[in-house]
C-alpha cells in the first residue's frame, strides 16, 4: 500500500487524471462483464401467439417485473423460472385462447333473441369449439374453421352443410394423415355432413384434401405406396439396424373407369321349368229306335224290341316347357388398381475393424442382397407379369448429425452450467485479460518510464541534501541493472572511484552521526 502511495504521489496531476480515468474504466467493463456472466440464460416461453394474446402474457409478466425478451413472435425469460412461470400465467388463464366456443350461448336470453340469432351464435360457437380441438394437436398452431349450413326455403329442404377448414402447422406442410383426421374430425361433429363435404387448406401450402379428393387415384396412391415403403423400412430395420436404409415405392395407378356386361347362352344345356299334362275322354249312348229293315220283320230278329248305340272318345294332350341355359355378368372397374409398380431399395454397407483399429467400410454380399430381394418382393407383392421392378442396391451412407439434445447428467446437464453459458464467461474473461495485457499494463508502464525519466532529470550529477538515501537508491538500481556477478566489494569501490564527492559527503555524514552520542 505504501508503494502505491508513493507512487501516485509521484505522479502529476494529468497522470493522476489518467490513471484515475482507465481505472473507472477497468471497474466499469468489470462489472458490465460480471453482469454478462451473472445473467442467467433465456429460454423459450410462448411462440407463435396471436397479437392480443402476447399483449396479455407481456402485461402479466410486466406486473410481476419479470425480466423478458421478445424475439418476432416468440417470448424468452430466464431459464430457472420458465417452468414456473408457465404454471403461473396458466391458473391465471393465460395465454388467452382467440377461439370463443359454447360459451358465447350463456350471454343469450329469451328476451330479443330470435332464432336466426341463436342459430348464428350456435354455429359460431361450433365453429369455435371445433378450433379448440383442431389446435389442441401438437402439430398444429392456428385453426379456423367456417361451416355452410345453408337457408331452407319454400321450394329447398334438407340441404347437406359443407365445411372449410385453414389451419397452420408447426414447421412443415401438413400431412395427409392430418388432414384427413381434421376432416373426420369435422364431419363428425356436423349432423348430416359426410367427410366428402368437408375441405382443408393449408395455411402455408394451399389446399390438402378437396371435396373430391377423398377417392382419386392420386390420393389411393400415395396411401399405399407410404404403407409398402413403411412395411419395407420396417422388415429392413430388423437386420441392417434403424436409419440404414431408404425404400421408395412408385405406383403406376389405373385411372379409368371401365364397366363390362356379358351374357351367355348355352345351347347344349337345357332345363325344364314347366311340365303339364292333359287328359279328356268323351262318352254318348243313342237309344232311338231304328228305322224298319228286313231283319226289324222276322220274328227274332234284332229289332224286334227296338235298337241303342253307344259311342266313347279319349284324348291325352302332355306339354313340357324347356329354358336355356344363360349367364349374365356385370363388371365395374373402378381406378385405383396397380398398374406396375417400382421399388429401390438403398441400404448401409457393413464397418469392420483393421488391425490398426481403424474402420473399414465394406459392401453387403451378393448373397445377402438376394435375401434381402426375395424379402422385399414378398412383402410388396411383387409381380413380374406385371412388369414390377425392384432394384436394391449396398451403398455408403454419409453420417448424419443426431437431431435433438442427448439426455445427459453431470455439470453441464444444469440449465445454469450449460455449455453456451461457459463459452461466454471464457469469452467475457478473454476480453477482461486483453484489455488489462494491452491497454491498462501499456499505459501503466508508460507512466513509469515517464516517472523514472523525470527523476533522474531533477537528479542531475549533483548530491542533494538526502545524499545518503540517494546513494543507496543508485547502488540499488546499479546492482538490479547490473548483468554481471560481481564481489560487493569490488562494486563499492568503484561506486566510490565514480561518485567521489558523494562518498565523501557519505562519510561526512557517517562521522556526525558518530559524535552525536557522545
């Protein structure tokens, strides 16, 4: 402490200022670095809210002086108390969902209220309801939902309502998969509305699923070439190991609609349908008397008592009725059958480790990749008649970095002791070392040179009063600059040869301080 002091006294007034002001400078980037250092990390509270939904989480954060920062539309506090505050805005209703669903039916009375308005405000609140649910999917942001019920007039009645749906996802397109559920979704909920009635758009990317696009070829061939590349990857995974291969299907769909009527009729086959059978038999007896004869006038003859005659008549009549054999047969061809089907298949070579312990990258054998064909023509339902292709081919795959964060445990797993917040202490604390190495170290030793060149001016060859305390200060700075190892002794007498006033002065004031005493 003496020395600082003594130096500073040493100093003149502009130094003094000087000094003074990089000091208040180094204290001021100290405590801004320190500060830096101190402020615990950001992270993610709410993204993608609406406007006036912000607005309101911003206010609540604000009145519980909440430290935040917005970046577009996304809202960042400090990591330790994310968690928290999430829990926190949520018992307080916050954020506020845009979408006004049943509740909007509570503020409707009996009183005013006709029925075109409460059916505005059903279907409103239907509208709203349906949002909920649609944004509630973790893949999906916004929602808006618009029904069509219609007006039944005079001369219209029972008119199917019709839907449209916009929603936005998180990131990418949205997929079929999730269109479709939206669209059931949405049917379901709407008496007398079928999926057919109901269409989604995509935000971002146009529309998804049409009214009409439930049953095209396209659509059916997308279904099942997704479900033959997922059947393919998942049989592949169980002997190459996951992410080690790529399977692409392409399907060649029949987009015509043929209808077939044949009939045939075979004359060699016959089948009686009908079989009827007739009989009629007709008798009369004649009992006039017979006209006079030669016989009629003997006296036994056969007319003597008078004559009859009789008469019987029999018909049968059978009639058989035959049908012959026909066939009628009625063919409808709808499209969405498979024409011709491609499959290519890449997969992984195999690493085998070198006596260097280095890893050798190698392709699968022919035999191997034969197995693998028949296993993938099998579960494809390869059909060579058809004209099926598949290609398979072991090719490298190039490394592909690991999405996501590995769960780990130890310093840097703590939130406040991540790696990002090291680099950036050892980044504030590289700055603190060279602004203190090459701009206050400079300045300081700059202001003691100018010191010592000042001194040794006033000096000047002559002893002042203190001589004695000036003569051990130069035999000092004479024996630090010295390089080489001398005898004290031989020093002092050439310190003596070289400054002989000063020695005398020395030995003067040596002999007074002796008398004193006595």
């Amino acid at each position: 402490m003496q020395q600082v002091r003594a130096f500073w006294t040493t100093l003149d007034t502009t130094r003094q200022l000087l000094l003074a002001g990089l000091g208040a400078v180094a204290v001021i980037v100290t405590v801004f670095i320190a500060q830096l250092g101190l402020q615990p990390a950001k992270a993610l509270l709410y993204a993608g809210l609406e406007e006036a939904a912000a607005g309101e989480v911003i206010q609540a954060l604000e009145a519980r002086n909440i430290a935040y920062e917005v970046r577009g539309d996304a809202i960042y506090v400090p990591s330790p108390a994310r968690d928290e505050l999430r829990l926190m805005l949520a018992s307080a209703g916050l954020p506020a969902n845009s979408h006004t669903g049943y509740e909007l039916l509570d503020s409707l009375t009996g009183f005013g209220t006709t029925s075109q308005m409460f059916d505005a405000a059903y279907w409103r609140a239907k509208e709203g309801e349906l949002a909920r649910t649609i944004v509630a999917s973790p893949h999906l942001r916004q929602a808006r939902v618009h029904i069509s019920q219609g007006v039944n007039g005079a001369f219209r009645r029972d008119i199917a309502p019709t839907a449209s749906v916009s929603v936005t996802s998180h990131g990418g397109p949205l997929a079929p998969e999730q269109a479709r559920a939206v669209r059931f979704l949405v049917a379901s909920a709407v008496p007398g509305m079928t999926p057919q009635d109901v269409s989604i758009i995509d935000s971002a990317n146009g529309v998804v699923i049409g009214p009409d696009d439930s049953g095209q070829p396209a659509a059916v061939s997308a279904d099942q070439a997704r479900d033959l590349r997922r059947s393919v990857e998942r049989l592949l995974e169980a002997h190459v190991g996951p992410g080690r291969s790529v399977v692409e299907v392409s399907l060649e769909m029949v987009t015509d609609r043929e209808t077939i009527t044949e009939r045939r009729i075979d004359p060699d086959t016959r089948v009686a349908i009908r079989s009827e059978s007739e009989e009629t038999r007709i008798s009369s007896t004649d009992s006039r008397a017979q006209g006079v004869t030669v016989a009629s006038n003997l006296p036994d003859g056969d007319a003597a008592e008078g004559g009859a005659a009789e008469n019987t008549e029999t018909q049968t009549r059978q009639s058989t009725n035959f049908e012959i054999s026909h066939t009628l047969r009625e063919i409808e061809r709808a499209p969405g059958a498979i024409r011709r089907m491609t499959v290519a298949v890449l997969i992984d070579g195999v690493q085998e480790p070198q006596p260097d312990g280095t890893q050798s990258w190698r392709p699968r054998s022919a035999e191997e990749l034969a197995q693998l064909r028949a296993l993938v023509a099998s579960a494809v339902g390869f059909d060579e008649a058809r004209g099926d292709v598949i290609t398979l081919q072991s090719l490298r795959f190039e490394p592909v970095a690991a999405l996501g964060t590995e769960a780990r445990s130890g310093w840097f797993a703590n939130p406040a002791l991540d790696a990002m917040t090291l680099l950036r202490w050892a980044f504030l604390l590289v700055v603190l070392a060279v602004f203190i190495l090459f701009v206050l170290r400079p300045l300081l030793r700059a202001a003691r040179a100018d010191t010592a060149s000042q001194r040794l001016a006033l000096d000047g060859p002559a002893l002042p009063e203190d001589g004695f305390e000036r003569f051990e200060g130069g035999a000092a700075q004479l024996q630090a600059s010295s390089d080489e190892r001398e005898d004290p002794i031989a020093r002092l007498r050439r310190l003596i040869e070289e400054r002989q006033e000063d020695s005398t002065q020395l030995l003067r004031h040596w002999m007074e301080d002796r008398k004193e005493p006595s």
